[in-house]
C-alpha cells in the first residue's frame, strides 16, 4: 500500500514509530548514494553516541512511622533516581579512502534529541562545529515538525522561505555557504545536492524516492492506521488537507446522519 502523502508522512513523526523510520531512512539513503559515488567516495554509516540522564522521581513511603529512641532518625526525603542511557544515533559518512578515509561529508537525520534542550542536542551542536573546524561539508535533514530548529539561518530569513513544514540544510566548506531547502507537507520532498570534493560534481539524493523506498520496506501501514489526529501541531488548514486526503485514500469514512 503507498503513502496517503505526497510527501513526508506526519503520522511516522510519532514517538513509538520514528526511530524505526530513521534508521530505515538512513539505510536507504545510503544505498540510493553509494552508486553515484563509486569509484574514489564511499558512504559508510557511522555512529554518534551520547549520555542522556532523566530524573525517575519515586514515591517515598510516608507510612513509615518513626518511633522515639536514643539514635535520632533522619526525615523521610523525595526520592529522585538518576537513568542514565547511552544512546546511539547513525548517521552517514561520506568518505576518501586514499586520503586515509577523510570524512569529506556527514548527512545527518535529526531526532527528537538533537532538537530539544539536553545532552542530545549539545552532543549534535558540537560534533557539527567539529564538523566544520575539519572541512567536512553536512548535510542536515529535518523531518520533524516538533522541536527548535538547527539550521544555522536566522528566523527572520526562515519566513522569507514559509509556509514549510520541513527542512534540509547544506553547509558547504567550497565555497563556504549555507542552502536551505524548504519543504511543505503537501508536496513531496526535495532532490538534495550533496556536496562533496571541491573538484567533483555534486551527486543528487532524491529524498522522496528514499522515503518511498523505506516506506515500501517498512511495516508504516500496518502500524500507523491514521485513526486520529497526526502528532505534534499543525494550522487548522493543514488538518483539513490530511483529513480531505485520508478520506479520499480510504482511511476515513463519513459519518452516516
């Protein structure tokens, strides 16, 4: 069964299904570039990993009596423990191999860490200024409505570019810029020139034909079945174009008066 969407899918923003449909994403991304890249570049598919803490508060046991003796006892404090997880997050290198395997560009899937205050996000911020300080161009592509963006634009030239729901970034070290590609829900998503050596042509990753492709792979409509609302927020008008286009696919039915 295809997509509802021409595009991206909003429903696989969910938290229970996106970290399936990032992985898989960058898998076949992977696969769509290593073809235009042969014979000098290859992608590799790195991992980039970091702690993330969260408080667990628990409930002490205010039914323990405390009895009178001669060792005084100390009151009974909220309880917070720390979980500590290490997480891992892919991403793709594109890399020289008879220059000792130089990373010579990082495409990077954004994920929910990467766009939230936390370990997650500095962890992302900083990798990227190393990213920088070493010549390798990076390819950001975010896929999710929720969050604050990294796209190193300011707000004010971001609504020169709107209405979008989605964004791929580009910094390039040759020449030294930064290219936004804005993307709406309700068109498909965009051809990525992605850099690579100064003396090369860029080779083109067709986004919408990776996400069709993990889509096809993947088990998204069997698990998503679009009974209600999509995740995060979205205008009234948008609602009303995911609603028209569910029904008209089949995933909503009129209500009989």
């Amino acid at each position: 069964m295809p997509s509802p969407f021409p595009g991206m899918d909003p429903y696989i923003e969910r938290p229970a299904i996106w970290p399936d449909f990032h992985n898989r994403l960058i898998t076949c991304m992977q696969a769509a570039l290593q073809p235009l890249l042969r014979p000098r570049l290859f992608t590799l598919v790195q991992d980039r990993r970091f702690v993330k803490e969260a408080e667990c508060p628990v409930r002490p046991d205010f039914t323990v009596e405390r009895t009178v003796c001669v060792e005084q006892e100390a009151d009974v404090p909220a309880i917070f423990e720390f979980c500590r997880d290490n997480v891992r997050e892919p991403l793709i290198h594109i890399i020289e191999p008879a220059a000792n395997n130089r990373v010579v560009t990082a495409i990077e899937v954004l994920s929910p860490d990467n766009k939230h205050p936390g370990a997650g996000r500095l962890s992302y911020l900083r990798k990227r200024e190393e990213l920088w300080d070493n010549g390798t161009n990076l390819v950001e592509i975010d896929l999710l409505r929720e969050g604050e963006r990294t796209v190193r634009v300011s707000d004010e030239h971001l609504d020169t570019l709107r209405p979008f729901h989605y964004l791929v970034a580009v910094t390039r070290c040759w020449p030294s810029r930064h290219e936004v590609y804005p993307m709406p829900l309700s068109r498909p998503l965009r051809r990525i020139a992605i850099p690579v050596m100064p003396e090369d042509r860029d080779v083109i990753l067709d986004l919408q034909a990776a996400f069709t492709r993990c889509w096809d792979e993947g088990p998204y409509p069997e698990l998503l079945q679009y009974q209600n609302l999509p995740p995060g927020s979205l205008a009234a008008d948008d609602i009303a174009w995911c609603e028209g286009l569910l029904r008209d696919a089949g995933h909503r039915k009129d209500k009989q008066p």
